[in-house]
C-alpha cells in the first residue's frame, strides 16, 4: 500500500469547490432513465450521453473525477479515446464502482446485503490498468418498523471494510457509501439515528481492517425525513443533523465526506450541501458526489434531441456542477439559480 498516493488521491477528490460526479448507473437503471425521457437504452446511446459528460468543456473546473460503472470505464469517445485518458488530461480522476447490487439479506425480511467480494482483488487489480484511481461500494440500509437491523448493520459494515482494505492494497482510494434510503415516512430522528449506527459500526469495522483514513472517503446520505413524512425537514434542520451526526462519529483524520444525494431535488440538495458547509469549520471537507441532482436536466435536454442539444446538455451540467462547487464552498444562494442555461 502506497499510503502516500493515497493520500494525495484523496485530497484531490475532495479538493476546495470540487466534487465528484456519479456516472456509475448499471445498465438496468439507464434503462429506467432513458425510458422517463423517450430515448432507446442501446450500447451505443449509452456510450453518446456519457461522451457528452465526459469531454464537456470546463467540467474539470468543478468535478474532481468521476465515477464510472464496468461498462463505462472500458467505453471510448466516438475518436477512439477511451474516457478514462480523456478525464486524466483534464487532470481529473478515474473512478470506478466494484460492488455487484445490494441481495435480500437471509432471514431479514426487506434488508439488504451488498454482494461482490468474490473476485475483487482481481477486478481491482484490472480496474487500475484503465487508469482507475478511486473505487466505490455501496450499501442499503432501510428505515421502518424493526429495521435497520443490528444484523444489517454489522453485515454491511464488514463488507464495506474489506472491500476498503483490498482497493487500498491496489493503491485505489475507498468510497464507502452506506445510504441510509429517504424513501418512507421516518422521521429526521429515525434517520439521524439509523444514519448514526451504520457510521459508527462502519468505523469501527474500517479501523479492525487496517484502513487508512486519510486515504478514503466516506459518502453519506444526509440526515432528513422520509419522503413521506407528515412533516418535512428544513434546510437548516437536515445541515443540522448532518453534521452533529458525522462529528459524532467520523474520525478527523478522514479524506473527506461527499454526499450522494438520494431522490432529493437538484436545488434542494445544493442548497443542503451550502447550509452544512456554513455551519463553521469542520474536521474534514464536505463536497458532492450527486449523479441524478446533476445530471436530471441533462439527461433531459440531451433527450430532447440526441444529435442537435449536446452543447445545451452541457451547459446545463456545468451549471449544476458550478452551483455545487459554489455550494461545497458555503458560497451558494438561491438567486443564482436564475442564471441557468435550461
């Protein structure tokens, strides 16, 4: 393990105004999202949408790297360039997500189980000769009634920690992204302390395996109600939550924390990501790892006419990446929304 390297890898993903982009849908679910918008989900049309992203002008400006899936990684620009070089001649980073889905976890009745630890170290290993810099695992974790259970809990953070330990034996950085799912009328109570007891399992979990936090990277769901709570959270009450809930368990030699963004609005999540970072100074930077509350109106625009709006589309990513830069920065305000290009 270079720890070095890793180090310095993790820094940068995280760096001052800068986030990460998740590009790593699976090809199950670009079929759900071309589907919303008319566009037939073929290799090709997969390919086109994420060359738009990938060789947008400028996107170095705001997004560190970006995180692709296995069909992704090995694609190429309609030049013959595979995505992975273009992103390091902008002098961003390669990701790559490893985990293979999230199972019905045995004798736990609506949990789940992330699976892919058979066979990673070589997948890694093959991930780093397309240039892979980061990797990504994710978890589910559900808020209802006796869940989640101390039995998820513990499985999930397991295989989170092992998963970490071999990226950074290959030099990759770790992003550990246990989501706590929105979905559900819980209050921001129940989540702040479901989210609570996945961080503190997670940690404990990372430091028996040896990781070395200064080269990972936590990413979180944010502390908010269930979407179909009686009442909802404000701004203040999820930045709030958030971020007493990280202090209480996120060591201070951590890279970094991004967030995902979960079914939240693309407004609402910058503007939750600008209220954590006004709260004062923090252990750790807080940036973005958002994939729908970026990409949704590109995806939209692009589908509108595949072959004539790609410039359009990547106006509309780059001011939703400027705002989010904005916002990891504390700088962000509503009004700016009135600039967008869309």
């Amino acid at each position: 393990m270079d720890a070095s390297l890793l180090h310095a890898n993790a820094k940068k993903m995280v760096a001052p105004g800068k986030g990460l982009l998740a590009a790593d849908e699976s090809t199950a679910s670009c079929e759900k999202r071309f589907a919303a918008v008319g566009v037939p989900c073929t290799e090709e049309t997969r390919r086109a949408y994420r060359e738009l992203i990938v060789v947008a002008p400028g996107i170095e400006e705001y997004v560190s790297g970006i995180i692709f899936y296995d069909e992704t990684i090995r694609q190429s620009t309609k030049d013959g360039k595979r995505f992975p070089d273009v992103l390091l001649e902008k002098g961003m980073l390669p990701g790559i997500k490893v985990d293979t889905g999230a199972k019905d976890l045995a004798l736990h009745a609506g949990e789940k189980i992330t699976e892919g630890l058979d066979g990673l170290r070589e997948r890694l290993a093959e991930y780093k000769t397309f240039g892979a810099a980061f990797a990504k695992w994710r978890a589910v974790i559900t808020i209802g009634e006796g869940v989640p259970s101390e039995a998820c809990i513990d499985a999930n953070a397991e295989a989170m920690a092992r998963y970490a330990a071999l990226c950074q034996e290959a030099d990759i950085v770790p992003i550990v992204e246990p989501e706590v799912l929105i979905d559900g009328d819980h209050s921001l109570e129940q989540c702040y302390q479901a989210t609570l007891a996945i961080h503190k399992k997670l940690f404990e979990k990372l430091a028996e395996e040896g990781v070395h936090l200064e080269g990972a990277i936590l990413k979180s769901s944010m502390v908010i109600a269930g979407t179909q709570a009686a009442k909802q959270s404000s701004v203040h009450e999820v930045a709030e939550a958030t971020v007493r809930c990280l202090k209480e368990n996120a060591p201070a030699d951590l890279a970094g924390i991004v967030f995902l963004s979960g079914g939240q609005g693309d407004e609402q999540a910058t503007a939750h990501l600008d209220a954590m970072n006004k709260t004062g100074a923090l252990p750790w930077p807080l940036t973005f790892s958002y994939s729908r509350a970026i990409q949704n109106p590109v995806l939209k625009i692009w589908a509108a006419d595949t072959h004539a709006n790609t410039e359009k589309a990547q106006a509309a990513l780059l001011f939703r990446a400027k705002m989010n830069s904005l916002a990891a920065l504390g700088k962000y305000a509503s009004e700016m929304e009135s600039e967008r290009p869309y």
